[in-house]
C-alpha cells in the first residue's frame, strides 16, 4: 500500500516534471522525492518517469494513470480529514419511516429535536412498510415509524390513528358520480377498505391511477384528479381531509408504530421517541 507522502510526491512531480523543483514545492530535498517515486515504482514494477540524459523528464503512461489515482486520493482523504475535523456532531440516529411520513410527519418534528439535540444528527432513509423492519433488524435503521402490519419486538408504541380520504383542496368529490382514486400499487389494504366504505354509502368508485412509487402517486392527488386514502396526520397541504360534509363516508383505523433498536446509543433517542409519539397523539 502506497503512503501518502510519496503519492503527493508524484502528484507534484507529475506537473513539473522536475525533481528539484518538486523539493522545493514540497519543502524537502531532491534525494527524498527521488526516493519516494523509487518506491512506488518497486510497488507497481514499473516505470513512472522516462529521464534520459538530455531529455525532458516525462511521465510513462503507467504514471500517468497513477497521478491520476493518486490525486483522486489525496483529494479523497483531505475531504475525509476535514468532514471529520469540522464535524459538529456527536453521534448520528439512522430514522427509517415511509414516503408519506417523512412528508408530514417529521417536518414538524425535526425543529424541536434539533433544538433540544443540536450535537445529534438524523439520517432519514424512507421504505415501504414491510421494508422497514427489514432494515431495523439488519442494523441499516436505528429507529422506525411505520404502518404496522403487527407487533414484533422492538416496538415502543402503537397509536391508532383514522384513515381518511385525501386529497388536493381543487378536488370536488360531488361533482364525481364515480369517484376516481389513486393507489400504490402494492396498497391492497386500503384499496379493499376504500371500496368497502364506498359500497357501504351507497357510492361507487374507480381506479383513476397506480403508482409503485409514493411521489408517483402524491402528484396525481396533487394534481386534483383522485382521492387517496391515508393516514390522518400524513395528511399536510396541499391535500386536505375530505369526509361526510363532502358524502364521503368514513373510514377504519390505522395503526402507526414505533420501534426501536437494542443496538443503538442513548444519545438523543428517547428525545426523539418522545416528540414522535406527541406527534402522532395529537
């Protein structure tokens, strides 16, 4: 493995083309800089340099591909010094949650964790529901909140929360006889409980558009052309609720959950658990 010190050497010496000069520009002596590109050539059995007498010192075209790694890892490693030496953060908590959540949700919590833990810092990293639990157990999230789909062990807290129709303030459910909705396209759960209710009140509906992405879907909600069903506090402009005062009828409950790892530090999260938990109680 080549030290640093000698890579530099080569850097420098790779725009001089002069041994002397690259002493001067590196501080040291001549006889150390040949020293240094001696070795990497011994390392990589190669010559770097073509020096023959009279003639203008070049690189080889191994040592040109050579300088050119070699400053991408200079480059590489001063960036990692100073990211490390600047940082200002004492310990990091991985946050898993949904597409929807981290839109809703988290935004109104973050200010407050950030005031009350200024030294931690949250990686946020969205998946579907399913996932989620998936990345707890293999060490890629510190913390989950998700859309249960039952207890397993970890989980700090389950709040039931309703699920509502959503959708763009354009949108104007009366002037639908068939209403159109929006999906994921892996959403059986709430497809089922949205024709249910619909059937129930007497209304019908119709799948207006699918997505296997929730950005996907969020747009055409947004866009005023389907109602989707989500989670009351997912729901953040520009959607809003719509229910009976729109011949809506209502719909069952959700389950948000909470879970938390056993290998992480308790720097900052049981903060973190707590604002999470007021904010779904609200």
């Amino acid at each position: 493995m080549p030290d640093l010190n000698s890579l530099e050497s080569l850097v420098v010496a790779s725009v001089t083309l002069s041994f002397t000069e690259t002493a001067e520009r590196r501080n040291t002596v001549q006889s150390a800089v040949s020293a240094h590109i001696r070795k990497l050539e011994a390392e990589i059995g190669k010559p770097l340099f073509e020096r023959g007498r009279g003639q203008q010192m070049s690189l080889t075209p191994d040592g040109q591909v050579l300088a050119a790694y070699a400053r991408r890892i200079l480059s590489l490693t001063d960036e990692a010094f100073t990211t490390v030496r600047n940082a200002r953060f004492r310990s990091t908590i991985k946050l898993g949650t949904t597409v929807s959540l981290a839109q809703s949700v988290l935004p109104r919590v973050l200010p407050r964790f950030c005031e009350r833990e200024p030294e931690v810092q949250i990686h946020i990293a969205c998946d579907r529901s399913n996932a989620l639990l998936q990345r707890l157990d293999s060490g890629e999230a510190d913390i989950v909140l998700m859309h249960d789909q039952g207890k397993t062990p970890g989980r700090l807290f389950a709040e039931s929360t309703p699920l509502v129709w959503a959708g763009a303030t354009s949108f104007v459910p009366e002037a639908w006889p068939h209403v159109p909705l929006g999906f994921l396209t892996d959403g059986r759960d709430l497809r089922r409980q949205a024709f249910d209710a619909l059937d129930r009140a007497g209304r019908t509906g119709f799948i207006a558009h699918q997505s296997p992405d929730p950005t996907g879907l969020r747009a055409f909600v947004v866009a005023g052309l389907a109602l989707t069903v989500m989670a009351a506090p997912a729901v953040t402009p520009p959607l809003q609720i719509f229910g009976p005062e729109h011949g809506l009828p209502a719909l069952a409950s959700s389950v948000l959950s909470l879970y938390r790892s056993s290998r992480i530090p308790e720097t900052g999260t049981d903060t973190l658990v707590q604002l999470l938990n007021e904010e779904i109680r609200q």
